[in-house]
C-alpha cells in the first residue's frame, strides 16, 4: 500500500438531497468537535449550498479541496486550528 495514498475522511456528510437549516446545524456541530488535522468530507449538488456551508465555518479554521464528480461536488474540508 502506497504511504502516500489520500487520507480518508473522519467524518462524511452527503448534501445531495434536500438540505435544510437543520442539516446545516449538524454540519456546524461536527466541524466543532472536531479535531486539528480531521477531515470532513461534504457530498453536496449545488453551488448555493456551498456557499451556505462555507458562510457557517470560521473562515481561518480550515483548508479545503474541491474535486468535481460530474452530478455533484465532493468537499474535503481540513480543520487547521481549534478555532471555531
């Protein structure tokens, strides 16, 4: 196995379906309870939920990486402080 294969996400959340403020709250809880250097992976269709998702996190909290499936965006989202 190669040593340098992707970190698998800690936790994963599929926004593809219908999102609500709710679904959002959770989202919001898990990125704080994480911890430094844990990846949350989103699985998310549109572009205003993205936008929605990144207006709730502290902006210097995290790095992120976007990767294009075709039908959907898949987010790993890196939590880089404490800080939330």
């Amino acid at each position: 196995m190669n040593s340098r294969s992707k970190q698998k996400p800690d936790y994963v959340l599929d926004f593809r379906g219908a999102i609500s403020s709710i679904t959002l709250l959770k989202m919001s809880d898990i990125f704080k309870e994480m911890k430094t250097n844990q990846i949350l992976e989103l699985l998310v269709h549109d572009k205003d939920t993205m936008d929605d998702i990144f207006k709730i996190l502290p902006k210097s909290s995290y790095i992120k990486k976007v990767i294009n499936e075709g039908s959907f965006n898949r987010i790993s989202v890196k939590k880089i402080t404490e800080e939330s």
